[in-house]
C-alpha cells in the first residue's frame, strides 16, 4: 500500500467504527453488593451473559495493567439494541468475574435491558464490583 494511505476496512474508509457514540456511565455503589448478590441468586452469570450477546450485543473483557483491573464491555452492535445502539457499558473488577456480574447487573437490573443514558451514582473504592 503506497505511503500515506490507509486502508479501507469493514468499518469505513477511515478504520474508525462510524456508528460509535460514546461510552454510557452507570456508576454503583458498595451498598448495592446486597443487591448484587441477591441479583445473582435468580440470573446464572453465563446464561444471562448469552443473553445479551443473542439480543446484538458483542462483549469484550480485557485487563488494564495500568489500573489493576478488568473491564468487561457490552457494545451496542446492531440495531436489535435499540437506543444503545453505538455506546458501550463497561464493568470493573479486581477478577474478571466480578467485572462481568458488574456489568451485567448494570445492564439487566439497573437498567433493566432499557436505554443506558441518564443514571449515574456514587461509586466507592470498598465495592468489589465497579
């Protein structure tokens, strides 16, 4: 490929994804662990994450070196997802399973599969999920 050029990919001349709009923040606190637990008691972890990827979701989960951390990730992909169609919500933890029942529990209770946009919270450090 000459010099200065770049590649046209699957996401658009630039490489950029067109569709992205920004990243939702739903923040929850150490006093929502209860809830959290109680939350999980009645949604199996794997089955629950299966259905938001079956519902046009893609999901990541990766580790921050620098932070110490896993973010687990839910992309509103397709149209199927609706007004998240384009953001992306992310949960935090010091093992990758606490960042996925984070995320999950922001995904499917805080907001109960609906739109991300306008909850925020307090979030505290004593929280095992972020």
């Amino acid at each position: 490929m000459p010099r200065g050029k770049q590649a046209e990919t699957s996401k658009g001349k630039t490489g950029r994804n067109e569709d992205f709009k920004g990243y939702a923040q739903i923040l929850i606190s150490s006093e929502d662990e209860e809830l959290i637990e109680a939350w999980l008691e009645g949604n199996p972890l794997w089955a629950t994450l299966v259905d938001a990827i079956d519902s046009g979701y893609k999901f990541s989960l990766t580790y921050n070196v620098k932070g110490k951390s896993y973010i687990a990730t839910l992309y509103g992909a397709s149209e199927r997802t609706g007004p998240n169609h384009g953001w992306s919500l992310s949960g935090f933890g010091n093992e990758a399973e606490s960042a996925v029942i984070s995320l999950l529990f922001k995904h499917f209770h805080v907001k109960e599969g609906m739109d991300w946009g306008g909850t925020s919270g307090i979030q505290l450090s004593q929280s095992k999920y972020r």
